[in-house]
C-alpha cells in the first residue's frame, strides 16, 4: 500500500502501489501541460471521500512501499487522463480488463498483467 502526499503528511491518502503508480502518471502528465485538475478520492474506510486541487503550486509526494515499478496498462492510463479533463476531475476508475474496442483503424494494446 502506497501514500499519495498533497503538501504535507497531514494530507496523505493509502493508495495501492499498481493504482498508485497510474496516478502519478496522469498527474506527472498533465502537471507537466501546466494544466491543473481536481482529484477526488475515496476512502477506503467508507468515511467518505476527499478532494485535491492539483496543481503545480503544491507540492506532492508519491510513496511506493514496493521497490519494484509497476507494470502499467495504458488504457487505463488513458481512462484516467479522460476523467481528470473532464468537468468532475479524476477519480479512480477500477482497472479496464479489455482494452477499449479499436476505432478509426487503431491498434490498441492488452491490458498489462499485475505484479
């Protein structure tokens, strides 16, 4: 289990390693467009969710408790990235086990297998 850190440890949420590791890429990825986003979690003790304003200003941790990298799966890489455009913000989407269906003649990829 992993800790995404929003500015100080006060902030932090447990978040899988494998979930964790598609996070910081979605984040790292639109950070990087200067394009901030809200992020909405939910916690995983049911005592209801909590929302962060990303952006470039504050500062944020990703602590990975496994030292291995995670295999990633670039469909869900693209879920999420479609989610944190759009009008609601990321949240975390469970992981596709089929890739999306091909359109326009593209080729897409099976989903990477868990560590």
């Amino acid at each position: 289990m992993g800790r995404f850190i929003y500015d100080t440890m006060a902030n932090a949420v447990d978040i899988d390693d494998r979930t964790l590791a598609h996070l910081r890429l979605v984040v790292m990825n639109k950070l990087r467009r200067s394009e901030a986003f809200m992020f909405d979690h939910e916690m995983r003790d049911g005592t209801g969710r909590r929302s962060f304003w990303i952006h470039p200003s504050v500062p944020l941790q990703f602590q990975f408790i496994d030292r291995r990298p995670q295999s990633i799966n670039r469909h869900w890489v693209e879920e999420l990235m479609q989610a944190a455009s759009s009008p609601n913000g990321l949240v975390l989407l469970p992981e596709p086990t089929e890739p999306p269906a091909p359109t326009n003649g593209q080729l897409v990829d099976s989903p990477s297998p868990a560590s």
